[in-house]
C-alpha cells in the first residue's frame, strides 16, 4: 500500500514545528529560569526576565527618558544620565545583578575582589563575547573580535606594530598632523571653534598617516561611512524590536543600509590595500605594511580579509577613541583655566614656546597625563568590559552557570564615590600625581579606560601618545575658553561622545 503522502507531509511539518517550538521555549523560557533560579541561591537578583526581549524594553525607555532631560549645566555626574537603567539597579540590588539582554543572561558586576578574578584569570573560559551583527559588520573578526589562536597571533603582529620604537618614530607624523590642524585655525582665532569635528579630522590624518601610509583626504571616505555605521549600531544596540520574532524576520532599513555600507567600505579598503601594495618596501613601518608583511609570513597566517578587518578595527577604534578623548580633554580645560595654565608652563618649560614634541618630551608631560587620565576617568570612550564564560567558572564565593556575559561596567566605576571619594564627580587631575594605583586607593582595577589584561587595548600608548602631542602644540599657540551657547551633551553612542559637540573659543596667545 502506497502511503498517504498528504499524511506525511503533515507529520513532518507538525515534526518541525514541534521542534521549533520546543527550542525556542527552551532558550526562551527554561534557560533564563535555570540562570535565575541558580543566582538567586547565591544571593544575586537583578529585575525579572521577560519573555523574548529580557531587560532591552525598560532599558530602552529609562535611557529615553535620561535622554530627553537636558543638562542645565556643564555637570560631570553624567553617570545616572548615560546609565540609568546600571544606576537604578545597583541601589536596588547591590554591587552584582544579574539582568538580560534578550534571552541573554548578563552578570553586571562592581565588586572589586571579583573584577580582580577577572582580570587577572588566563583561562580559556573567559573569552570575549560574540558581537551582535551591526557591530559585526563594523568591525568584522578583528583583533577586537577575533578570539583563539587567530587572537593571539595577530596580537603579536600587533604588539610590535605599537613598539616603543614605533611609537617615537610616529611621534613627527602626530606633529606634523596638528600642525596642520593648526595652520588651519590661524583664521579662526577670536571665533567659535567645535572641537570634537575638529579632532575628527585630526585623528583620522594621524591614523592615515601612521598606520596606512596615505592622507585623511584619501581615506576620508571610509572614515565617514564607518561614523555611520557606528552611529546605526549604537542605535540599534538595546532595540526591543530587534531582539523580537518580527525582527530576526524581517529587515529593517538599518540593515539594509548596514550592508550596503559594509560592500562600500570593503571595496574602499581593497583600492587602499592593493596601492599601498605597489609601493611597500620591508622598512615601511605603518601598521598596513606590516600586516602586508606578515600576510607571507605562515606563522600569522593573515588572509585579505582578516586585513581588511584589521583596518576597519583601527579606523574605527583609533579615530573615535583618540577624538572623543581630545574633546572632553579640551572641554575639561576650557572650564578648569588653573590647569590649562599649569598644563601651558609645563609645555614651555620643557618644549619652549614654538619647538615641536620630541618623543623624550612627550614622556616627561606629568601634568598633561594627569590631565587625560583624570578625563578618560570622567568620560571613558568605552564604557564596558565584556567577557563570557564558556564553561561554569567560581568567581570569589559564586557559581556562574555556563554562557553568562560577565559585563564590567567602567563608567559606573569610574564614577563610584567608594572608590574615588565623594567628589568622583569632579575633575580633580591631582588623583594621578602618584600614580593610578594611589588615586584608585589600592585598586587599580577600578580604572580601566583601555581595558584590562591580556586583552586590553593594543593601540593605547598610540591614543595616549597622540593626545599628548595634541595638546602640547594647540597649548604652545592658544588659549580656549567655553563658549557661552555650549550645550552639554555626553551620549553613549558606540562611546561616549558629546552629541552636539564641543564649541570653544580660541584665543591666539600673543
């Protein structure tokens, strides 16, 4: 007897969609239960999961609402306005909560002695977290996604790429880059200036021309359509309606325009690569030349794409990181003149009033590197330290279920008055005299605008180095001042930027 092919087919589609329904139950229902059920024995709550979309929903609207509460001054306690949903919760449940992003269980966690574990823990287990697909797409698998093998092996290419050596024979290039910056604001004197954009274009000739041998101009391009992709991946990060049934169905107009931007940006990058290709020599040092080295080199392995990756992570990382930092640092100063003056005599008396940094200088600025330790403390570029455990991993007296984002909120503390006093809100450049270790109290693990251990940024003495020579020149020529329509503005978009700029006055010294 022929079987009843109708009766068939109805089984194995009522077979799959059991299936399915069985699974998304499962990571949708059972798994968040479990976490939850086996935190709560250990003393760890958090607000209760909600089916599909976690926590994203409250989070959503508690940032909205922050959002749509202008600052009516230039006040640094921007910590509950950035973070309201991490300011709220920690009264609310302690020093770890457990909270959820979708389906996805994360371990925000402020308790010294644990970030101490996981800083200083080597095993295979902690490992960085899988990127949602905007960020993905931004910047690919590399060394900032990358993980394994793959990770360590670039991280070395990377490691001798930012060498001391390097890093002082770059030091010319920062300084003929503002220098043109410079030149450019000798119209510009007496007139409001914003500087954020202006630190934009700064940066990205600094990174053009330290690390792929070309000119803002020529790579103006990239820079911009990677700002966008940025911006739409920041946009899109706590969406409730992306983490939805509709959303993981139906494309949006970001996605859309995401991928079109990541074809663009690819082919951008190969023109890039296939010239400066004609004309490398094995004395280049830029940052492209030796990933082109070492493209031939069987230890690293490195395919075009991975080089391409490896670009688009440097644009993206090095421009934004150094800019926003940049910013803050000469809004910081617009508004506190006894250090923009302490900052000025240190410059002269090291410098002279028209001598260009020298790389032996750069290391004797100890007031201009409190000045930027203590803004990256007020306003980290990044604002979170990701890792997830592969596997159950003991932290301290907890047990951590497998596959729980262990998330380390900077901003929170960088802004905790347990560690930095009641007057963390304040910029107070002085906490850094001795050291990070002094300022922090003891605990060092408190300050982490690069990151921490073996996976901390590669490129932070670059940014460190590139800020420094910054504001030494723009020192050496001009005063600023705040201007009087400033709007404060910090946003957590990707990083924490300021959303409508940085407007100062220049003031030529004479």
């Amino acid at each position: 007897m022929v079987p009843n092919m109708g009766a068939l087919i109805l089984a194995f589609v009522t077979y799959v969609s059991v299936s399915a329904v069985i699974k998304l139950f499962y990571k949708m229902w059972w798994v968040p239960t479990r976490i939850t059920r086996i935190m709560s024995r250990q003393g760890i709550k958090g607000p209760p999961y909600q089916f599909i979309h976690g926590n994203t929903k409250e989070i959503a609207t508690m940032k909205e609402q922050a959002a749509n509460t202008p600052f009516t001054d230039v006040s640094h306690d921007i910590y509950p306005r950035i973070q309201p949903h991490f300011s709220t919760w920690f009264r609310l449940y302690g020093k770890i909560f457990l909270n959820w992003y979708g389906p996805q269980a994360e371990l925000v966690i402020t308790d010294p002695e644990i970030i101490r574990e996981i800083t200083s823990n080597r095993s295979v287990s902690l490992t960085r977290a899988d990127l949602q697909s905007y960020h993905k797409k931004l910047l690919g698998d590399g060394l900032v996604t990358s993980k394994g093998e793959k990770w360590a092996s670039h991280r070395k290419l990377a490691n001798h790429a930012f060498n001391a050596e390097s890093l002082k024979n770059m030091i010319p290039t920062m300084a003929a880059s503002v220098e043109l910056m410079l030149e450019r604001w000798t119209k510009l004197a007496g007139n409001e200036v914003e500087m954020n954009a202006e630190f934009r274009m700064l940066t990205a000739e600094v990174i053009s021309r330290t690390a792929f041998g070309t000119s803002y101009l020529q790579g103006k391009e990239v820079f911009e359509m990677l700002k966008e992709m940025s911006t739409i991946a920041g946009r899109q990060y706590y969406s409730p309606q992306r983490l939805g049934l509709l959303g993981k169905l139906v494309k949006s107009g970001d996605d859309d325009r995401s991928d079109e931007l990541q074809k663009i940006i690819h082919g951008l990058i190969m023109e890039t690569i296939k010239e400066r290709e004609k004309k490398i020599t094995s004395a280049d040092t830029d940052f492209l030349a030796q990933l082109l080295i070492a493209k031939n080199n069987r230890s690293y392995q490195l395919s075009t794409r991975d080089i391409i990756d490896e670009c688009k992570t440097f644009y993206v990382l090095g421009d934004a990181t150094t800019s926003v930092a940049l910013s803050w640092a000469v809004l910081l100063l617009a508004t506190h003149t006894e250090w923009q003056e302490r900052a000025r005599q240190e410059v002269f008396e090291i410098f002279g009033k028209e001598a260009p940094p020298s790389f032996e200088g750069v290391a004797k600025l100890k007031t201009i590197g409190m000045i930027i330790n203590e803004t990256l403390r007020l306003y980290p570029p990044g604002m979170a330290i990701i890792r997830k455990n592969q596997r159950q991993v003991k932290l301290g007296n907890l047990t951590v279920p497998a596959n729980v984002i262990l998330h380390v909120p900077v901003l929170a503390l960088h802004h905790n008055r347990e560690i930095w006093g009641e007057d963390a809100h304040l910029f107070k450049p002085e906490r850094f005299s001795q050291g990070v270790s002094k300022a922090t109290k003891n605990n060092p693990s408190a300050y982490m605008p690069f990151g921490f251990g073996p996976r901390n940024c590669v490129g932070s003495n670059f940014a460190t180095n590139t800020a420094k020579v910054t504001l030494a020149m723009i020192l050496q020529r001009y005063r600023f001042s705040p201007c009087p329509n400033y709007v404060h503005s910090p946003a957590h978009i990707m990083m924490l930027i300021p959303k409508n700029g940085v407007q100062v006055t220049l003031h030529a010294l004479k």
